[in-house]
C-alpha cells in the first residue's frame, strides 16, 4: 500500500514539474505562430535583397541651372526636346556664345543631322572664363574652333548612370572622363553640370560650366 501511494505521489509530483514548462512551449509556439508570417512580410518589406541596389532613375532635366529655362515656349525644355540639337540650343539664352561659335564653325547642319549624340554645352559664363583675347582668337580660327567644339559631342546618347564613372570617345576623336552621382557630376574633372539630362529631338544636352579643352 505505501508503495502505491509512493507511485501516486512521485507521478503527482512529475507532472507538477512538467506542466509549467508545457504551458510554456505552448504559448511560445502559438505567439511564434501568429507573429510568424507578420514578422516575416514586415522583415521582406523592411530589408532589401541581399546583393540588391536601389535602381537610380533621372528621366527628366536635373541641376541648379535647369531654374533659368524657359518655362514655355521654343527655349523651354518642352520646346527644346522637339527641335534638333543646334536649333535647341539657339532657343535657350544661356547658349547663345556657344550658338555663335557652332554657327562660325560650320556646324549647324552637322549638329542637327547627327543620330542619337550627347552634347556637353557650355555655357555663357563657361566663354567668359577665357580671356577675351584668347577667345576671339579662337573663334576667328574655324580649324581650332572645330576641334573644341566637337570635342564636346559624343557619337552616343549618355545617361546619368553612364556619367557615374565613364570615358567617351568624341568626335573630335579624343576621349572625356565624367565621374559622380545623383544630381552631381563632373566632366574631365573639372567642368561641372549645371543643368543635365535635356532632351532635344536627336541629342541629349548636359550643360556645362567650363569650356572642355582637347589635349
């Protein structure tokens, strides 16, 4: 008889241990259950893929300078994306130097023709960094005033993400290295986009603070 209660009392006792740890588990589980496929869609929604990039996209005209365009009319940037590259750079006010300079060249209809180009465009102030003398001297020679002036054009249409760290050949046969990111960037190191990313019908126009300089 006292071995039977001895077996009724460890058994009481054993189960006394267990229960508390049971519940435990259990009401573990059932949080880990219903938290599960919660937790997991707030962890994809907050963490990126391994390995994956945040895509950069610029459609449209970037920089300081894009607040002088025109807001209607031929020199907007409505006006300018349905014109060839020459003519929508006749349009906009601040290009006016480097249109007398395409003009002196003889290279409008070069301009206007070409397929699918990119065009660095200085602008006014960009001339007005080269001493007056110096200037005059290189408009006055159409060879010269060529070789500058399509060291400025490349035979393809350049994205923002190309310019990140790029190098392109020119038609004026040299090459020009552009570098950065987001809405900065810089052109042989030293000339900056001030206004990028423009569409003409023919060109995609980056406009620039320095006159670019072929080696």
């Amino acid at each position: 008889m006292s071995t039977l209660r001895f077996r009724r009392t460890a058994l009481a006792a054993a189960a006394a241990a267990v229960l508390p740890f049971a519940l435990t588990a259990c009401s573990d589980s059932g949080k880990d259950a219903a938290a599960g496929p919660a937790a997991e869609a707030s962890a994809d929604a907050s963490s990126p893929a391994v390995g994956a990039a945040a895509p950069m996209t610029m459609d449209g005209p970037f920089g300081p300078a894009c607040a002088g365009v025109p807001k209607e009319g031929a020199g907007s940037f409505d006006g300018m994306a349905k014109d060839p590259v020459a003519t929508a750079a006749s349009n906009n006010p601040a290009l006016s130097t480097l249109v007398t300079a395409v003009k002196k060249a003889g290279l409008v209809d070069t301009l206007n023709n070409a397929k699918d180009i990119t065009v660095f465009a200085p602008t006014n102030e960009a001339f007005a960094k080269i001493p007056k003398a110096d200037l005059d001297k290189v408009l006055a020679d159409k060879a010269t005033l060529t070789k500058i002036l399509t060291y400025h054009v490349v035979g393809q249409k350049l994205t923002p993400m190309q310019l990140q760290n790029g190098s392109f050949a020119t038609l004026e046969t040299g090459k020009v290295t552009t570098s950065g990111s987001g809405d900065s960037y810089e052109v042989n190191g030293t000339s900056k986009v001030v206004c990028g990313n423009v569409p003409t019908a023919n060109a995609t126009v980056y406009i620039v603070d320095t006159v670019l300089m072929p080696k």
